[in-house]
C-alpha cells in the first residue's frame, strides 16, 4: 500500500450505499459510466459487460450483487479504473469523495477463517469517525472466471514478444489530450488522476492562466489553462470537457482539456527535438510525435512541467473545503523557500494603487468582497467588520494604509486574509494580478522599518522580481503592516482565530 511518511495514502468511493477506499497505489482513473455497456462472452458474478476507455476494452464489474447487496442503477455512476499486478478493470461506483491520509497503524487487518474477502483491512475515517473498508485490488481481479485486461498506464517493463521491445529502446508512456485545435501528449507519470466532465467554479484567483476552481480530494484545486501555460493561445470558457490532475507533492493542479484521447507508447526516438524559437516555451515543449493514428501531437516534458514555477505556484493555494487551510502540507524537500535567498517560493502580485507582491504563505486565503460588511467609524483605513468562520475580522483598505486615494468597490475587489497576533486582519485590495514564483530580490534590502509613517511604506520596501518579469515590485509585508495598524489602534486587538472546524 502507497504510503506517505507513514501513512496510507487512500482514494475513497461510495458503493451501494458503503464507504470503501482503494490504496492510490491501485487507482487509475475516474470516467463516467456509460448508459450502455457491450457483452462480453465470459460469466462472473457482477460482470456488467465492457466499455471502451480510449483505445482500450476494459470490462466494468458491480460489486453489488457479489457482496449482496442489490438497488437499481441511478444513471449517475461512476467507473473507477482499478489495476494490480499489471490487470486492470472498471470498478461501478456510486461516487468518488476524494483521497484521505490515514497513519497506517490505524489500518485494523481483516481475515476470515473460510473464503476470501474482498477488503484487508478498515480505519475508521479520520474526521467522520466513519468505519470504511479497505478493497484488496489483487482479490478483486482474481475474482473467479473475471475477464480482466492489461494495465496500460503503469507497465514496468516491455511485454516479451513485442515488435521492438525487449532491445533496450527507451520508452516513453504518454496520455495524449487535445486542447482546442492542439493535441499534447503528457508524460504519464506525472498525471495524478483524470477528471472527466467536471465544473470550473469562478474564484478569486482567476485569470488569464487560472481559469477557476474546481472540487478534488476535499480541497478547492486551481484549473489551469495549458495553451496559456505552452504560449499557445488560450483556451475557450465552455472549452473544458475533463481534466488531468497533477500531484506536485505539496497540492493539486488541474490541466483543464477540450478531451482525453488515448494512452500512447512511443520510442524515445519516435520524439523529434521541437525547434526552439518555434515555441514561447522551449522548456516545456519540448518534442513532436507522429501518433497512431497518423495525427502530430506536442510532447510536453512531465518532469519540466512539475517545477515550472507557475504550476507550483498554482499548487500552493489548494484550500481545504472544510476550514480554508492548505490542503496538503507542503514536504520540506521540495520546499523553494529552503533557498537562502528564496528564489522559487510563491509571490501573490496584486494591487492597491500600485502593483506590489507579497509572499504568499503571508495570505491565509483570499476572500470575495462582501455584501455584508459591518461599517464602521473609526481610524483612516478600517472600512469595517467582516464575520468570516465564526469570527469578526477588521477590514482594512490597502490602498488607504499606503497613501493613495480610495476608489470604493470595484469588479476585481478582494479581501487577503492575514494571521496576526492570534487573530486575522483583512487587507482589502483593487486586484488580483497573478502568483509567481520568486526569480530575484535585493539581497541588500534593509528590514521594514516600524516606526515610520505608514504611507511611506512602500518607499523603503525591498525590491524584488518575479516570474519573467522584468519590472520591478515593492516586496510588501503584510503580517507587518497588520501588525503595525494593531499596534497604534486604540481598537480592540485582533480577534481569536475561529477554531478549525475541519
């Protein structure tokens, strides 16, 4: 079973009203269910028959009637691609709730003195207290008289006997997806999961590359565009019909695709070297390919695409949708902050009257404008109270604090939520302009200085650079800045952060 410092790295489904779990290990992919199902000429208990999965057969089992349990079928399943030792099947569910980390002492082993389970072991879920059961993939597949099919995602090895195989050739597994008029193709390795047909939510962070959010694994993911990430234009709104989701250790991004079109085996050499100055990303379009089908794709290089800083940037604001934390904690061996002089970590641009940055592990999530602030009159820039999380917060007006002129509400106005002193402050902002990763900051740059006038702050901040960009943006510290208008406010302090509810 995959595990993650000691723990059990689990997908979770609903089937026949049960929760069960499969080990990530084991776990493909999620597709729908189509209405109709094609026979297969075998006899095993639950076989619903075959469907097509790109180009494969891969025939759909319903665990219902083997463990006993029968209700009519509601059209909105699910197939979950489940393989083992090189075998794959589709498995009938009624939904995918996510993936959960469990420590794997807290897995309880299960046996049986006669017959075979279809589970290993169960955990009681960590924030329900819900008993959920473990499916064991390998009894699954070895259920008697199941047709099952080879794992074309996860091969470890050539097959003996294939043309060209077996002699050293260097081969590479590519998910190929087409984006609008563009087909790439995708190291596999590097996609986590598929999406298929799912809802880009707006949020905060879109953008020209972030074009939303959407629901996986008990978090907010961004939704990418990759034409805009490639250089290749842009992809349509409605343009979005499934997903590839990539695992970058410390949080989710999902490539938003017109389509998922097939699983591909290529020789290294079948790759042609793309010309550099016929693409704005050298570094990420890497290769062309002739496929099978006699189409021409863009080989995008996987381990290029997992630390372009733009990806990782995006990562980094998964947000839980329980209590707004980070999803995933970020592992302290891919962290860029480990840096000295920091270059990679994440910096969220936005304006106040001026385009400033600002780290983002300083932001503790990014709110929409309310409806339903409380106004107030007290010191120049404290617009008022927000109630967020059980909680009321100070909202206070960026542009105010710095010197410039208010403008009020407009379209693009946010709130940045901001830890300080054991309480949140709400910095409200004109915009979003983008998250980008650290390239340079003045290594000579003094600290912030804490008495001076606040309006001058942005005078004495460091300069720094980020992305491709060449301009360059006052390094804007805002727990210092909330620290700063706490201090000299006669107001009450900051409030106590609302208790996790998650």
């Amino acid at each position: 079973m995959d595990s993650d410092s000691g723990q059990a790295v689990l997908g979770l489904l609903r089937i026949a009203g049960m929760d069960v779990a499969v080990p990530l290990a084991a776990l493909r992919e999620v597709v729908p269910c189509p209405e109709r199902l094609s026979g297969l000429p075998a006899a095993a208990e639950g076989l619903l028959g075959a469907m097509r999965l790109r180009s494969l057969v891969l025939p759909v089992l319903d665990l219902r009637p083997v463990i006993g349990r029968t209700c009519a079928r509601t059209g909105e399943e699910v197939v979950v691609v489940v393989a083992d030792a090189g075998s794959a099947l589709g498995l009938l569910a009624d939904e995918v709730r996510g993936v959960v980390r469990v420590p794997t002492e807290a897995l309880v082993p299960v046996t049986v003195h006669d017959g075979t389970l279809l589970f290993s072991s169960a955990f009681l879920h960590p924030d329900t207290g819900v008993p959920v059961s473990v499916l064991d993939a390998a009894a699954v597949l070895a259920r008697p008289g199941l047709p099952v099919v080879a794992d074309l995602t996860r091969a470890v090895g050539p097959p003996d006997g294939d043309a060209g195989r077996g002699t050293g050739r260097a081969v590479r597994r590519l998910v190929t997806v087409r984006c609008g008029t563009h087909v790439l193709a995708v190291d596999i390795a590097q996609v986590h999961t598929t999406l298929p047909r799912f809802p880009v939510r707006a949020s905060v962070l879109s953008g020209s590359l972030c074009r939303g959010v959407v629901d996986f694994a008990g978090a907010e993911v961004p939704v990418a565009d990759p034409l805009e990430l490639l250089g290749l234009g842009r992809m349509a709104d409605d343009g979005f019909g499934a997903g590839l989701v990539l695992d970058l250790g410390h949080g989710y991004v999902v490539l938003g695709v017109s389509a998922l079109l097939d699983l591909v085996e290529l020789a290294q050499t079948d790759v042609l070297a793309f010309p550099a100055l016929a693409t704005r990303r050298s570094d990420l379009v890497t290769g062309t390919a002739r496929l099978p089908d006699g189409s021409t794709c863009l080989v995008v290089d996987g381990d290029a695409l997992v630390v372009d800083g733009d990806v990782v940037a995006l990562a980094s604001v998964n947000t839980a949708l329980t209590d707004g934390r980070p999803a995933v904690p970020t592992p302290r061996d891919r962290a860029p902050a480990d840096r000295p002089d920091g270059v990679g970590r994440p910096y969220l641009v936005h304006s106040a009257g001026a385009d400033v940055a600002t780290r983002l592990d300083q932001v503790a999530e990014i709110l929409p404008f309310p409806e339903d602030a409380l106004a107030t009159a007290t010191a120049d820039g404290v617009l008022g109270v927000v109630v967020h999380r059980q909680a009321a917060v100070p909202v206070l007006c960026l542009r105010t604090l710095l010197g410039r002129p208010p403008t009020g509400r407009l379209a693009t106005s946010c709130l940045l939520l901001v830890a300080v002193d054991g309480g949140h402050v709400a910095f409200a902002v004109d915009a979003l302009r983008s998250i980008e990763p650290l390239t340079w900051r003045d290594p000579d740059a003094a600290d912030p200085d804490a008495d001076g006038d606040l309006s001058r702050v942005l005078r004495g901040a460091p300069l720094l650079q980020v992305g491709t960009g060449s301009r360059l943006l006052p390094d804007l510290d805002l727990v210092h800045l909330a620290g700063r208008v706490l201090a000299g406010s006669a107001a009450a302090p900051a409030v106590p952060a609302a208790a996790s509810t998650g």
